[in-house]
C-alpha cells in the first residue's frame, strides 16, 4: 500500500478529484497557505495500492496546469521590481509517495 501526497494549486483541485473519482480513486483534502509563492495549496491525500500510483500521478499531472509565477529574490524586505532577468517559477503539482504499513477505510 502506498500514500499519495499531491500537492496541488487550489483552482486545479477541482478537475484533479473530479478524474480521481472517475477512476475510483477517494481522496482527503487539506487546504493550506503559505510557501515561498504565498498562495493556497490543497495537499491530497490518496491511498492506492503500488501498482495504481503510476496511473494516480498521471492523473494529477493531467488535471494540475504549470503555471509562470514572478518571484521576488528579497521577499518580504523589498518592493516587486520588473526586470529583464528571469525570476520566474514554474509552479504546477509536486508528488510524493510514501510506503504506509497499514490502512482503514472507517464506514460505520
């Protein structure tokens, strides 16, 4: 068994469990802020046997769109300047799967 932790930009978490749940798939939802970039994630938490985690990350990457974010180096101490330099981020879904030794699906 393994855990799937898909963290996601909030506009996508809609097409993203959407398609889950298409192919079977139930996920746990967290919603955070924060980062570098300080905009709102949502974490998915998703249990999958191992031979579905290839077909769960594709899912995500399908459903998660890359997106260009400014960043700026001296963030917080300094005003956002435009420059020709690129201080852009290509900011999409990050994945990670983890081995879990034990999982419940509590129905009563």
């Amino acid at each position: 068994m393994k855990l799937i932790f898909a963290v996601i930009q909030a506009s996508d978490v809609d097409s993203v469990l959407k398609a889950l749940a298409a192919a079977g798939h139930h996920a746990t939802q967290i919603t955070s802020a924060g980062g570098y970039l300080r905009e709102v994630n949502v974490t998915l938490l998703i249990g999958v046997d191992k031979a579905d985690v290839p077909a769960v990350v594709q899912i995500v990457e399908k459903n998660s769109t890359a997106r260009h974010r400014f960043v700026n180096p001296l963030m917080p101490f300094a005003p956002v300047v435009a420059s020709d330099d690129d201080s852009s981020v290509r900011v999409g879904a990050s994945v990670f799967v983890v081995n879990v030794s034990r999982f419940e699906r509590l129905t009563g």
